[in-house]
C-alpha cells in the first residue's frame, strides 16, 4: 500500500478521477457557455442536463477557470474525467492535508461561515483576528463562483473549497467539501443525493492527515427546524478510522436573549462565583473576567449537565445562552487590554490563558447545545457525550458563533469563534 | 374532461426549507431564474419567458413572473406563471401581460389561456388574437419613444448565436418588455426572456436604477412602433417583415455595396390580407436584374484601377521634381510657412487613462469616471486583483467605505505601499503600479 499511495491519494473528489488537465482563466460569461458542452459536469452533481446554474451577477462579469485546456503550467486544473474544477488543496501532499467537510440545512449561516473563515479580508470578526501571524490563502475558485462571491441561492448540491493556513513555519491545505443541506431532504431530488454519497465515498478513498465534519446548526428557540443530524451515519468515516473530528458550529447565538435575569440567578444561587458572574454581565458595568472565572464557569456547566427535562425550561435557556454569547463578546477585548496580539494571548500570554479562558467557553457552549438538542430532536447527543469524555480530543465539539453582522459602516462584526478551529488544528500540526 | 394546456406554476422561498416550485421536479430548472434579483430588494423582478428539456427530452415551456424575495432570505425569489408542454406561444407575453403581473390573477390567466390554447398554437389565428393585445400603453409618449430607441439599438446588434441580448432597464421601464419581445430582432416563437443569464437566443434583461439610455432611432422601426400603436396586428406583420430581411443571408457582394444605411432600411408594409407569420413570396429572379450588379460592379473595379494608376503617376512626379530641385532654393517665405504647430503630446495621465478605457484589466469593471482619478482607480484595481474587494463591484476613481474597509485589512495592498495614509493613496507609486499593469495587458 504504502508504494502506490502517493499515486493513488490523487483523486478528483466529485468523481474518483485520477487525471486532470490545467486549464486557463477566462471569463465566468465564457464559462458559461462552455458549460453546457461538458454534461458531466452537471452529470456528476445530480443536475439534469438542461438545468441553469444560478448567478447573483447578471453579467457574469469576473474571472473563472474555463475548460479549456492549455499547454503551459497553469494552477487550475480540471478533472479529465468530470470535469471538476479541483483546489490544489485536494491535491497537496497528504501529510499536510486536511478535509473539512461542512453541511447545514438552509439558511443555517454555512457559507457565511465558511466564507468568514477562507477569506475574511472584509469584515473583522474572528476571535484570533486581525492578525499577521496566521496566514491564510484561500483558493479563489469555489466552481462555479468565487470565494469573494459565494452564491447563496444555487442548485449545485457540492462545493469545493480550498485554502493554504501558514503559521510561523507550518503550513496546512484545508480541502472543504461544502454540502448543501436540501439535498438531504425529503423534497430534494435523488438524483443529488445519491451524488453526494458517491461523493463522500471517492472522499473517503484518500488520505487526509486530519478529517472534520462540521455541522452547521443555527441556535433557534422554537426547536422546529429540522436540523441535519441525521446525516452523521453518511458523514463519519468507518469506525476506528483515525483523525475524524465531528463537531457543530453553532450559529445565529447573537438572537438569544436574556428571558428572565432573575429566574437565571436563581437557578444558579447554589454557586456563589457563578451567580456572581451573571450578575456582572447582566450588569455590564464590571469587569467579567476575575479570578474565579473558571470555577464560575465550570459551575454553571456542572448546574446546566445536572439538570434534566430542558424542555420545560426554554427561557432560561435562553438566558444562558445568552449569557454565554456576552461572555464571548467580552472575550475579544482583552487582548486590547493587555497590549497582545490575540494569537499570543490565546497562546503563550500567561501560559496561554486565553486558551483556558476559550476552552472553559466551549465547554460551557457544548453542553448548552447539548440541552437544547436533547429539548428538541437530539439529533447530536450521543455525539457531544462522546466529544465531552475527558480524555477526548479536541475538547470542544461545538463552535459557537454570532452570525448577523454589524451594518456595511460599522467597524466589527460580531466573533466568529471559527478562527479556533485553525489554531486548534495548527497545534496538533506542530 | 381533457387536461389542460396550461397548468399553474408556483414557486416561493420557504424558511428552514429552501425553495421550493411547484411541480417540484422543475426546481432544478426554475432555480436559476431568480438569482440575478438578489441584489433588488422585495418584489422587485419582472416577466420570464423560459424553455427547458424536462426529463425524457419533453420540451417545456413556462412564462410568468419572478421577483426577489430577499427579506426571507438573500437570494431568495418568488414566482407565479404557467407552464405548458412545448415552448410558450409566441404571443402569450403580451396577450396575458396585464394579468400575469398580479399572482392574484392567475387563476384568471389559466382560463384564459386554457380557452384560448387552440389559437395560441395555430399562427393562422394570430390576426384575431393579435387584435386582442391591448396597445393603450404604447399611447404614452414616454413610452413610445423609449421603445424606439430601443428597438433601434437592439435590431443594429449582430445576431448573438445562443446567446440572449442585454437589455438594460428600470423597475419602471418593465412595460417595454412585452413589445421588445413581439417586436424586436428574436422570432418571438423561440425567443426566451429573463433577468438572468442563460444560454439560449431571446433576451435576457438587467434591472438597474437608472432609466434606459437615449440613442438614435432607426426610421423604419419608429414607423413600426408608431403602426402598433394604433394596430398591433399591422405592427406585427411589419415586425415580421424586419426580422425576415434580418435573417436573410448577406448576398456574396461586398459587404461596402450591398448594405444600405441603416436610416434607410427599406420595409415593406404588409396590408392586413396577407397572412401573419408566412414569409412573403420571393419574387422570380430578373436576368437583367442579375446583370446589373455585375456590370456596376466592373465598372466600380475599373474606376478604382484608373484613380490608382493617376495617383501613382503624381507621386512620381512630384519625387521627380524633389529630386531635381538644389537644397539651396528653399526660400526663407517658404521656410516661415510652417504647419500649425501639433497638439501638445498626451501627458503621461492622459495615456494611461486611454491605455485604461481601451483596454480595462480583465475581469473589471470600469466606468468612465476612473480615469479622472488615476490614483484612487490604482488602489481599487489593485484591491479587486488581489481579491481585497469583490470584482464585481466597478471601479469608479472613488473610495466607498466598504472600500475604505477593505484597504485596512488588505495586507496586499500594505505591502505594496501604495497608499500615502488610511484613506489617501500614494500619487507617485500609485500612478506608476497603474502604468506597469496597464501596459503588461
């Protein structure tokens, strides 16, 4: 095995294909109409041959890499086969190469999501950002739009993705695998579906130093939507394989709201450091970091575990969530208030004390979620019992996150956490 | 009961679900339609004409109406309209336009359409469903003229192989959609129409702010236009006629002789009598008629060989009389008798700014006003290269804000030190990475 591997982990992942020919970049317009003369294409995403792909810009008016072919080494490259156009990413050496697998029903915030992490040059809003110390180079192509135009509206049930992350000297190719929710609906067609299984078989046949399945699942109160937790059997590669991380980033918790101040002091007056940090947030006025933060922290994740029968309880729910979410927002001011940068703070200041401020968040942030899954479909229980063992690695399998932005003059968007999911992965790089 | 021709098509954004169309194997198809919209805020959006091979090869056809729905969420569209098995008749978008723009009405239009199903497929009952097409819109001066113009700029366009032609509009200008499509350049019969892009012949229209732009009016279309106004059945049958002589292959002549001006394409004006869509008869070929061109065309040949031959013998006279002459009789008068000095040489802004219009970076877009603001135009060329900031957005020798953001955290255009402070760009630098990435196009 080990002889062939290198030749064999060369895969196209739409379709297995093992040879690909480098194509120029020309107009998205010309793209367009070449399209239509490779059926493949829209063959291997489940798109009947007639179908139209959706575009925000009525002119087609930027670059995309055509299926032409050209002589001369080009950095795109197509497969031979479906015609795909493959990130590099997917074609790295597999010792620094990663798979990250996304999936969420509509308008759960998944290409936000992505987009923020592969190419937030736009808008602030990750916690380890802005920095220079990460470097991240997306791949611009995310067939058939570009990583600054992600289309929100399209009937492609798969999109690749790609970006190098370089930090002092590591350096990581993430290969995203971006899988639109409604194909695994009921409504959807099969036809997309069955694609999309094949695909994450050809996937399955290559080598990845590290795999991540990340669902995407809005914070929503009424506990109506269907979220995709069903998925997890498809997603998760076979049992024992190693490096499969599964995790939920868990967006939309800027609308929680604060139900009842005084129904969540009561429910946490059995423990006097975590009442008082409720008070303080509520409060606003105080500092919320102190010295017993961890411990008040830690308290309130124990009173939240210990509880049953959440469902009940929504509103007070609620107010923890929201809790959590003004804790994470204080968060990203105190790198500003010690003179560091946010990767040093989150790293090495005081022995890295913003990682064990963030890793005492997510905890907390898991078995929030954990209480409202099992108050609604309990989708991901058995998941996050498993990711929350202690010997578990990494220990926070749920990203939370705000998703709705400030408005087009303001400064800073709300924290995307995403940013955590790189550190954390270049650590276990180093 | 037999089924109907028509059957009702329905399409929304449903939240935690997606989109969703009825029939619901057709959302695959439908999906695209809408997309272009999601940048226009609720309701706004326009007609469709479409067709698509549905599964086993079975032509569809459908026609309504798709507008945004982007508060429920961006990207998100509704639509209400028909589908049919086989293309939608030609005639249905202007027939059923009133109606087909209210989803109340629907109902209505499917009656409608269902009782007249017969004639919209037999073109030999066009005539009288023609003079159903209500053309009190086209009374509007306004209107009028803006349809001329446009079917003006629309029939001097070359004819696009498999590709819809651009037309330009505002929220306000929609009413002229339904006679660009009964009287402009595409046969109507298989001309599509929407706001996004696809690949197919017919129109694909662009909702901007602003109004249609002015432009000349060729004659013989703003007679056309005119006729339609008081008759729609006479301003088809003219319609009919121009698309006819536009189609009809170039003879072998030169291009130069052949081709009239386009002020005065000559058009016939059918009367009523003559059937609609049947192609008039090709008169019998005239031997002398032939002949004609053939001797025009020798004499024009033999012109042109005697104006060269003289030409010729003036240059070598005058070079014979040059060379005889001594350098020493050059007279002072004549050397006073200098040409008007020459225009100032372009400043270097300026042949940038040429460089730039003629030949915009690719994948940009420019407007006019970059080029009054070279340096400004640099760093926004720079950002849209180095996917700072979106390409789609134009460039136009101003800093937004969302650009002003964008250069903050743009640590290309850092490193390229192209700006003097946060919001000022460098002159010197800027001016000359402009000439570098103008002149390597």
């Amino acid at each position: 095995m080990g002889l062939f591997t290198k030749a064999v982990d060369k895969r196209c992942p739409i379709c297995g294909g093992r040879q690909f020919y480098a194509v120029p970049v020309g107009r998205a317009e010309v793209w367009h109409q070449q399209v239509d003369k490779h059926p493949q294409w829209k063959h291997y995403r489940g798109l009947p041959d007639g179908a139209g792909v959706a575009f925000s810009e009525p002119r087609l008016e930027w670059d995309q890499p055509t299926f032409d072919r050209v002589t001369i080494p080009s950095p795109h490259v197509r497969c031979e086969h479906c015609t795909s156009l493959v990130p590099p990413q997917f074609l790295s050496d597999r010792k620094s190469r990663l798979l990250l697998i996304t999936t969420g029903m509509p308008a759960a915030g998944k290409t936000t999501w992505l987009k923020c992490l592969f190419n937030p040059s736009s808008k602030k809003h990750l916690i380890a950002e802005p920095t220079t110390q990460i470097g991240r180079e997306p791949y611009r192509f995310v067939e058939p739009y570009t990583i600054a135009n992600p289309d929100p509206r399209t009937a492609v049930p798969i999109l690749l993705h790609g970006m190098k992350v370089t930090f002092q000297r590591q350096q990581l190719d993430v290969a995203g695998i971006d899988v639109k929710g409604e194909v695994f609906q009921q409504s959807g067609t099969p036809d997309k579906y069955l694609r999309v299984l094949d695909i994450l078989t050809n996937v399955r046949k290559m080598s990845y130093s590290e795999v991540l399945t990340m669902f995407v699942v809005p914070f929503d109160t009424t506990l109506l939507r269907q979220n995709i937790g069903q998925l997890t059997t498809h997603l998760t590669h076979e049992p024992g394989s190693r490096g499969t991380w599964q995790g939920v980033i868990w967006t939309h918790l800027d609308r929680a709201q604060l139900r009842d101040a005084d129904a969540m002091f009561a429910f946490l007056q059995s423990n006097e450091d975590a009442v008082a940090l409720a008070r303080r947030v509520v409060g606003g006025t105080e500092e919320v970091f102190d010295s017993r933060f961890v411990a008040a922290l830690t308290a309130i994740e124990r009173l939240v575990q210990d509880t049953r029968n959440w469902t009940g309880r929504l509103e007070l729910l609620e107010s923890l969530t929201w809790l959590l979410y003004r804790i994470m927002l204080a968060y990203t001011v105190l790198p500003l208030r010690f003179g560091v940068g946010k990767v040093e703070f989150y790293f090495a200041f005081n022995g890295g004390l913003g990682e064990k401020l963030v890793q005492q968040c997510m905890r907390l942030a898991a078995v929030l979620f954990a209480a409202w899954d099992s108050a609604g479909r309990g989708d991901f229980a058995g998941m996050i019992r498993e990711a929350m063992r202690p010997d578990a690695e990494p220990q926070f399998p749920v990203l939370p996150c705000g998703i709705e932005f400030l408005s087009e003059d303001d400064e800073d968007g709300l924290p995307v956490w995403g940013d955590l999911l790189l550190l954390e992965l270049l650590r276990r790089h180093g | 009961m037999a089924e109907d021709v028509f059957r009702e098509l329905r399409g929304d954004y449903v939240a935690n679900v997606g989109q969703v169309v009825t029939p619901r194997e057709y959302l695959d198809y439908l999906e695209p339609l809408g997309s272009a919209l999601s940048r226009r805020p609720d309701g706004v959006g326009g007609p469709f004409v479409y067709q698509f091979r549905g599964s086993g090869g079975r032509v569809i056809g459908a026609m309504g109406w798709v507008v945004s729905a982007a508060s429920k969420r961006y990207g998100g569209w509704n639509l209400w309209g028909v589908w049919t098995e086989g293309p939608i008749p030609a005639l249905a978008l202007p027939l059923f336009w009133t109606e087909l723009q209210d989803a109340s009405q629907l109902p209505g239009l499917l009656r409608r359409a269902n009782d007249d199903a017969a004639s919209l497929r037999n073109a030999s009952a066009w005539p009288d469903l023609l003079d159903q097409v209500d053309p009190t819109p086209l009374n509007d001066d306004d209107l009028r003229s803006a349809l001329k113009v446009e079917l003006s700029r629309l029939y001097r366009l070359p004819h696009p192989q498999e590709r819809p032609i651009e037309v330009d509009l505002d929220a306000s200008s929609l009413e002229l959609l339904p006679w660009i499509h009964l009287l402009g350049p595409i046969d109507p019969a298989a001309a599509q129409l929407q706001p996004s892009r696809f690949n197919g012949t017919g129109y694909q229209y662009i909702l901007t702010d602003s109004p249609p732009a002015g432009g000349d009016v060729v004659t013989d279309i703003a007679r056309m236009v005119d006729a339609t106004a008081s008759d729609v059945l006479q301003g088809w049958r003219m319609a009919s006629a121009l698309r006819e002589r536009r189609a009809r292959p170039k003879p072998a002549t030169p291009r130069k002789q052949q081709r009239p001006p386009v002020e005065s394409i000559e058009m016939a004006t059918p009367s009523r009598s003559k059937p609609v869509p049947a192609p008039a008869p090709r008169p019998q070929p005239n031997p002398l008629s032939e002949l004609l061109p053939l001797v025009r065309d020798v004499m024009i040949v033999a012109l042109l060989a005697w104006i060269a031959f003289n030409v010729h013998q003036i240059r070598r006279n005058m070079t014979n009389t040059a060379a005889t002459q001594p350098a020493a009789t050059v007279t002072a008068a004549e050397t006073e008798a200098e040409p008007e000095p020459a225009a100032p040489p372009p400043t270097r802004e300026e042949l940038i700014a040429e460089a730039l219009l003629a030949r915009p970076p690719q994948g940009i877009r420019m407007e006019a006003a970059a080029a009054k603001n070279l340096p400004h135009t640099a760093v926004e060329i720079f950002m849209r290269r180095n996917n700072c900031f979106a390409r789609t957005e134009p460039v136009d020798g101003k800093f937004s804000t969302a650009e002003l953001r964008a250069m903050r955290n743009c640590k290309s255009l850092a490193g390229e030190r192209l700006m003097r402070n946060a919001t000022e760009p460098h002159a010197e630098r800027s001016l000359a990475w402009l000439e570098n990435a103008v002149s390597a196009q």
